[in-house]
C-alpha cells in the first residue's frame, strides 16, 4: 500500500524535500538479505525484508515526533534505525515508513567529570570513543564493532561486548533518556525527567528501564530515542590513538601501562576458571574469545594475513601447510583475549603479577606467537577499537552464530566439545566454511564485574550461493534440534523466529503465539499490556514480543 | 567485465555501513569521521557504496528502472575510492568503485546521462579537453619556454601539462614551472603543445567508456609513435589514467607524477634549494595520486573456494586497497623545502577526503563538489596551517573556488609553487 500523496506531503513538510523519497531503487537500499550475517534467522536464499514506502532522514526531536504523530493519524508503521547492520532495523511489514537517524549524529556533549556523554541515535562507538580519549575517558564498545550506534545498543538490544567486564554491558550504561513514545508523546526519563540533568536513568524522574528495554530490549519496536546520556570509563592511555602500519594492518604502540595477551589453557575447565580468577582479582579492561571467529584450525593461520599487508586470503592454503602455523594453532586450542589497563605503572605491575598467579593455578599460559611486538600492538588496537568486525564475513561474506552457549563459564565450557564435534561434521558436507568446528566467540564478561559469557558459534557460509546459504539453513535447524534435545534450547541461529518469518515480513500470529507460549509465556502477556497502552494504534513491530 | 559480474559482491555486502566511515582505526573526531562525501552530502543508504550495490542489483534484477532518482545516486559521487578502501579493511574480496564504473557504462549505454556531462563530452569529441575549450589553444601555457616539442625533437622525458594545467590560467604557470626544474635539473624534456589530448581518465570516471577508449588509444599511438618511454604529469588525474587506466591496454611507458621526479632528483642531489619558504602547510593526497595511485598489476583469473566455502581468487588477485599509494614523495618533498613546516590533517593518504572536483561532480553537481571541497578547507584552517598543499590540478581548482566562495583567507599552492619558490 503506497503513502497517500496527502501523507507524503505532510511528511515532506516536517522534514523538506531533501530528506523524504519513495524512489522505488531508494527504497531498495533499505532492505535487508536474509541470507546474511548475524540476524539470528534463516538464512533464506534471496528473501529480502519488505519495501518501505518512504524513508525520512529526521534532523532534531521534534522532527520525529511531528513523523510519529503523523504516523498515528494515518496509521502508518515506521522503524527508526541508525547503522542498519542488521534485519532488527528494517520494516517488517507494508504500510511502513524507514526513518533513517543518520542526520541524528552529535555528541552533544561529554561531562568529562560527572563521566558521562550526551549522544544523538547515528553516534557510533568509533566517534564516542575518539572523543571520550581526549578527555581520558572511554566508552564500552559492544560486540558488533564500533561501526554500531552506542544509543542504539543502550536502549534497544543487549548492549554485550568485550569491555562488559570493566565498563558494563550498554543495558547498563543508559541513563538520562528522551524517548519519543509510539504516539508521539515525549518522555524524559531519569533525573532529565525532574529537570535535574542527565545523570541518572532511574530517578528522580520516572523510570522506564524496564518497559523500554529489559534484558534484550525492544529493537526499534517501541517508539524513537532520540538522545540518550551514557556512562564513560576511565581510559588511561593516550588522548588520541597514533595508530601506525599499512592498511588494512594497522597498529598501536601498545603504552607501557598496558597488557594485551592470548591466554591459553590445557583444559575447559582451566579456561573456566581462569575467568573467575579474573572477575575475583578485577583486573581485566577487555576480555574476548576473538580471534577464535576464524575457527579452532584457522584462526592463527587468520592473524598472520590480517597483520601482513601484503597477504590475503589466497594465502590461507599455504600458510596451513606450515607445520608452525599448525603447532601454533594448537597451542592456543583454548585461548582468550584480555586486555589489561593499569591507572599507573604499579598498577600494571600488580596487574600483571596477578595474572601470572592466575595462570600459574590453572596451568595456562600467555601464548608465544601473540607476544610478538607487532602483533600484540595490531591486536591491542583491534581489541581496544573494534574496528574491524565485519571480519565476522570475510570468509564467504555470511556468517551467523550457533547454539550460543550463553551463562556462567562452567557451562559454555562443559558443551564446547560436543558442539565443536557436531559442527565439524557440519563443515564436512561442504555448505559452510570448514573452520575447525570450534568458532565460538564472544566477550569473557559481559556484565559489570564479570559473571558470564556469551558465546556463539560462527558459522560461515556463502549468500551469494544457494546451495551454501541452504545447507546452512539446514544445519542451524539441526543444531537448534540438538540444542533443544540436551535440553539447551535452541540457539541464537533462531532468536528471532518469533519476529520475523521466512518471506522476510512479520511472523504469522498462530506461529509467533507458538513460540512464545512456552515457559516464559506471561511475560509476553504482560508486554501485551504494555503494547496496548504505549503503542495504541499497533505502529510498532513484532521484534518487541507479546501474546495475546 | 559487465555490471552483472558484480552480482556476487552485490549480494555478498554485509551492509556494514564501513563505506560510509574513514577505517574505524583512524576516526579521531567527530568533526573529521567521514570518509563518503556522497552519503556525508546526501545522507540516503543508496548515495553510500553499500546503498549502490542494493541499487544495482535492483536495476539489474528488475525491481527497479531508471528516474531522476536513480540517476542522481549513481551520478552524485566523486569515484574518489574512500568506500573502496574501507571496504577492503576488513572484506578482502569487494570492489564497490569498479562496480560503481560498471553502473555508470551501464546507464551511459543505456542512455541515462546527464545534460551537464553531455555537453562536455559533446566538446571534448571536437576539442580534446574537459575545459570547454579550442584544441588549437591547448599549447599556449607553455608560450615562450624553451623546451623541445616531442612531434620535432626526441626528448628522454614527456611533460603531459593535462586539460586542467593547460587551460586553467590560474594553474598554468604550476605547469611551466615544473618544466622549467626538471629541465634545469638536467632532464632531457619536451612536450607535446596543442598535440597533446585529453588522457580520458576524468570521462571514464563519469562513465564514458569509449571515450576514453579513443582517446586513450589515441595518446599510446601518438607516444609510441615519438619514441617516448617516459612520461611525467603534475596532474593526479592523468597519473592515474597513465598507469592504471591505460596499462590494461597495452600500454608500457614508465609513468611517474611530478613530485616523484622531483623527491627522485632532490634524493640524488641533482635538485638543490637555495631559499627558505617559511609557511606553515598542510598536504591533501589527491585520490588518483594516493588510494588510486596504486600501481597496476595484471591479472586475470577466477573465483574459486577453499575450506569448503572460504571465497578466493585463482591466482592471487591483486589487492588495490591504498596500501601503495603516492604518499611518501609528496611528503619528502615538502620536508625538504628549508622553512616549510608540514602538518597533517585527521584524514590523510588512504583515508584522505576527497576534494570534490572528480567523476563528474564538479561538471553536474556544483553544490555538491563545492560543499565537498569547502569541508577539506575546514580541516585544514583546523589544523592552523596558513595553506593547503596538492599535487593535482582539479583539487587545487576546486579548493580555490571553494576559499574564493566562503572568503577564506587560507591559500592554495601546488607543491611545485613551493619548491619554486625554494630555488
């Protein structure tokens, strides 16, 4: 159903001419393949999520408010959305308007001692974190990379990532808030509320944590944010990175009061319990299963291309022939990431002293190979920056991650070996890349002080080839099935089946009440309730669940 | 190759938005974080390399067909190569600025073009230049030098002076003077005067692929004919088309930029200054000199996969990603001026923002150009330098015109005026 011209042109009057089309090829280019990335669906061959009807490049709050009340008079649905790296951010239905935040893209302002900064939708992790240096302070980036919206992460998904650990997770770190609700209203939530600023998130003001975000948050199914203030950390290393080296290797000198290793461990349950220690002896900055994303038996072969400007990929054949690089390879089997930041050179000396403790309880080790000079300052700029996740594709450019072994060490780790197994019998049939069945990723706490991991399997494939994009469609329905018989349940491969469905639009009500009645089934009633009273006219979509 | 041969990378893009971005390692600001001025300008997805290859693949697969619109997004960018090489950062195997050439042959053969382009192209078929201008005045810049005209005398080195530097009076003299150098350093020199033609690299940026190929074919045929088997070119945009664009062709001259010449001569002390200049500048890499002055590498070969479905290329495929770029002669060059003092802006070598001035915008879309040059000033007022130092005509016309516009008092110089004045 095309916009009325009448609904075109008061559309066109909020925003100008120059920020509204319905160019057919325009709107093309937003739409999201669902044989792509980590969308936790399919992948389904050549399906793509449906044509807008218009998109509208906002440029202030009121703008977006004038589009939401107009969405409510003539019942249009509309999804707001900043970097577009996932189908989260796309209409799910027709009769739906793309609002694009990109003109939405200032830090406004950063409280240097309140520690905190002010930031509109289309600011990405990059951007804050360049400006948050200058002032010695950092911000959280999440696991999708620094190409991502920091507001985004904070009040519409989970926010989880490599930094969890020292920064929180961005559910964590939202305070002071405007939100322009499903009807257009405006909220200021927190002590903006109370007009006392923008410090805190839970009052004075009213509070709205949980009914906007939750645990996973809302995905853009629940009204527009159009500010948000956000915690900082302290960041004692350089106001500016001096990033060196030749494209696409580039490096940091890492400073004295700094760490990055590779730890490796003889067992699992080493690795489990190194992560504890860690937690206990709060000394991790960042802490990720990384490098792990290219696979158990190809993840060294991986860093030895991506720190030599001159290799690519071609090259992955012949390194893998090198019984160094397959020595190496095993010797970081059971390998993480950890980046250590010392406020001062004694802290870093008592860090490191720690470390060496943990590693010498559990029988881990730093590993070698990592520690060399060039090396360690390509991946502590790698880890520190985030800057290169859409290595996550570059094998056949779609990846999505599997079974996703999500809690407390001990229990990612129990299963590792099983699932490596069942993936590596996977990989055989030819459909996805052949990794080494182990290409479980993810942030060694995600939450404040630790506590737990999220790990997802990676599983690369091909979405421009349909065999590719089908057999790993079978595949994730096979591991969702194992998941659910070891009594796991089934993985992130299938986090959003109750959103959104195989023809790319909204999932078919009986199918979606299916889903969601399982154990979990009032609070989705609950939300129900919540739905019909922020979101009257039903403009928001089904990624914010509910059952009727 | 054929816009259908980019099928694969069109349905392989991720949809990251890095193309929108300088390599997120090298942000260091909000001011200076873009690297696209197409979607820094316009702000839709389409206007971005990511947006380009879903707009393409809708042409191609027949969702879509041709308006203004359409037109527009594939018209309004500079081809300067920042998406090409933020796009390689990570994702080895995508070619958005080789799609982006392909998009526009497939519009100008399916006769979608501009009336801004056409007219130049209309007087370049009759005249030979990109200026507009009588081929019978293509020689007057270099009116009363002596220096050998290749067509009468053989000369070891061919100046090429390029439509901009011949035509531009504001420009010309950058031109004369670095024939005047090099031949004081002793290079054996001459010229082609109103012979000269257009290399054809500016109207293959906009999409004119048989122009340039006449006018490509034309200029080996005339080179080969005068025994050169040198050329040297103070324009980025001719270096570019001389040794990327022309190769391919068969073309086998050694092909150098001016301030190659010169950090060559100053290196082995053939070239000496005498004088201080003492300013305070800032350097900008052109794109065709810098991300795209990569040198050419012939290949030819096919997809194939390993590891079951790890995408590579059989045999190694060359990876242009403005890791080989001209940066360093430039750069030498400058530091070598007793008194010049070099900053640097936030976005320099492969990351570098474009001035505006190439594929065609600067014809079609003078906003756009003029907007996209008016942001490089910014940066370099930022950086508190008294200049803005380039190696290519095209970017010094847009950033004098963009200085002249806003009233800005920085100046604009081509490397050579520096190291005039330093002799």
């Amino acid at each position: 159903m095309a916009l009325t011209r009448e609904a075109y042109r008061a559309f066109e009057d909020v925003v100008g001419p120059r920020n509204i089309s319905d160019d057919p090829a325009l709107l093309d280019s937003y739409r999201y393949p669902l044989s792509h990335t980590a969308i936790h669906l399919g992948p389904y061959y050549r399906v793509y999520t449906p044509r807008g009807e218009a998109v509208l490049l906002p440029g202030s709050t009121e703008e977006v408010q004038a589009i939401v009340k107009l969405c409510n008079k003539y019942k249009i649905k509309f999804k707001a959305s900043s970097t577009f790296w996932s189908a989260m951010g796309y209409p799910n239905d027709e009769n739906t308007i793309q609002l694009d935040m990109r003109r939405m893209d200032r830090v406004l302002e950063i409280d240097e001692k309140n520690m905190f900064a002010i930031i509109e939708p289309n600011v990405i992790g990059a951007v804050l974190q360049a400006e948050a240096m200058k002032v010695g302070l950092n911000t959280h980036i999440i696991g999708a990379g620094s190409s991502c919206s920091p507001l985004a992460s904070a009040t519409s998904f989970a926010g989880a990532g490599p930094s969890g650990m020292f920064m929180g997770g961005h559910g964590e770190n939202m305070l002071g808030l405007e939100w322009v609700m499903p009807d257009g209203e405006l909220l200021r939530t927190g002590s903006l509320g109370a007009g006392l600023g923008w410090f805190c998130g839970e009052g004075p003001g009213p509070s709205v944590r949980s009914i906007i975000r939750g645990g996973l948050g809302t995905q853009g199914a629940l009204g527009v944010f159009t500010k948000i203030a956000i915690k900082l950390f302290p960041w004692p290393g350089p106001a500016r990175l001096p990033v060196e080296g030749i494209v696409p290797a580039y490096k940091v000198p890492m400073p004295d009061n700094f760490r990055t290793y590779t730890l490796s461990f003889p067992t699992w349950q080493a690795w489990a319990d190194a992560c504890y220690k860690i937690w206990d002896a709060e000394i991790g900055y960042i802490g990720h299963r990384q490098f792990s994303m290219f696979g158990r038996d190809l993840k060294w072969a991986m860093v030895k291309i991506l720190t030599d400007p001159t290799k690519t990929l071609y090259d992955l054949e012949e390194l893998m022939q090198d019984p160094e690089v397959v020595r190496i390879t095993e010797d970081m089997k059971r390998d993480f990431q950890l980046v250590l930041a010392g406020m001062t050179l004694r802290d870093i000396e008592w860090q490191d002293k720690a470390l060496d403790e943990i590693l010498t309880e559990t029988g881990g080790w730093k590993s070698a190979a990592m520690l060399d000079p060039d090396i360690t300052d390509w991946s502590f700029l790698y880890l520190v920056r985030l800057g290169h996740k859409n290595l996550n594709l570059v094998y056949g450019g779609g990846y999505d991650g599997c079974f996703g072994l999500q809690g407390n060490p001990d229990f990612g780790t129990q299963y590792i070996e099983e699932v490596t197994e069942f993936k590596r019998q996977w990989e055989e049939k030819g459909n996805i890349a052949a990794a080494g069945g182990d290409c479980a990723m993810g942030g060694i706490g995600v939450m404040g002080g630790g506590g737990a991991t999220v790990w997802e399997n990676f599983a690369h494939f091909d979405p421009h080839d349909k065999a590719s994009t089908e057999g790993t469609l079978e595949f994730f329905n096979a591991s969702s099935a194992y998941g659910v018989k070891r009594g796991w349940g089934p993985g992130m491969e299938k986090q959003n089946d109750s959103a959104r469905w195989t023809d790319g639009k909204t999932t078919p009500k009986e199918i979606r009440n299916k889903l969601l009645s399982g154990g979990q089934s009032s609070v989705f009633r609950y939300q129900r309730r919540i739905k019909e009273t922020f979101d009257p006219n039903d403009l928001g979509d089904t990624y914010y669940r509910t059952l009727e | 190759m054929a816009l259908e041969d980019y099928k694969a990378d069109m349905e392989r893009c991720s949809q990251c938005s890095y193309c929108k971005w300088v390599p997120l390692d090298q942000i260091k600001s909000q001011r200076f974080a873009k690297g696209c001025p197409s979607v820094s300008y316009n702000n839709f997805n389409s206007y971005s390399a990511r947006g380009r290859f879903a707009v393409a693949l809708s042409l191609i697969n027949g969702q879509s067909t041709y308006t203004d619109r359409v037109r527009d997004i594939v018209y309004q960018c500079a081809t300067c190569g920042s998406c090409d090489v933020a796009d390689k950062i990570c994702r080895y195997n995508l070619e958005p600025l080789e799609m982006m050439h392909e998009l526009r042959f497939r519009l100008v053969e399916d006769g979608q073009t501009l009336p801004q382009h056409l007219k130049v192209i209309d007087s370049l078929r009759q005249q030979n230049n990109m200026l507009m201008e009588s081929a019978s005045n293509r020689g007057d810049w270099a009116k009363g030098l002596v220096v050998k005209n290749i067509a009468n005398k053989p000369a070891k080195v061919l100046f090429h002076a390029g439509c901009r530097f011949s035509y531009d009076k504001d420009l010309s003299e950058s031109a004369r003077s670095a024939v005047t150098i090099l031949k004081n350093a002793g290079v054996d020199i001459g010229i082609m005067g109103k012979d000269e033609s257009c290399c054809g690299g500016r109207v293959y940026d906009m999409g004119y692929k048989d122009e340039f190929l006449k006018l490509a074919e034309k200029t080996i045929k005339a080179w080969t004919a005068a025994g050169v088997k040198t050329v040297v070119t103070s324009c980025a945009d001719c270096f570019h088309a001389f040794s990327r664009l022309y190769p391919p062709l068969g073309a086998k001259f050694e092909v150098l930029h001016t301030v190659q010449y010169l950090d060559r001569l100053i290196k082995e002390g053939k070239l000496k200054f005498t004088k201080t200049v003492p300013r305070r500048v800032t350097y900008h890499d052109p794109c065709h000199l810098g991300r795209q002055g990569e040198p050419y590498v012939p290949w030819q070969g096919q997809e194939k996969k390993i590891f079951k479905q790890v995408v590579v290329y059989e045999p190694r495929k060359p990876r242009y990603n403005g890791a080989w770029g001209v940066y360093a002669p430039p750069r030498d060059v400058l530091k070598a001026i007793p008194g010049v003092e070099l900053v640097e802006m936030e976005r320099i070598k492969e990351y570098a923002w474009c001035c505006g001035a190439g594929g065609g915008s600067r014809e079609a879309y003078p906003e756009f150009s003029g907007w996209t040059a008016a942001e490089r000033i910014e940066e370099a007022k930022s950086t508190g330098a008294e200049a803005i130092v380039s190696a290519c005509g095209w970017c010094e016309r847009n950033f004098i015109d963009a200085v002249t516009a806003t009233g800005d008092k920085l100046k604009v110089f081509d490397i050579i005026d520096l190291v005039k004045q330093a002799i």
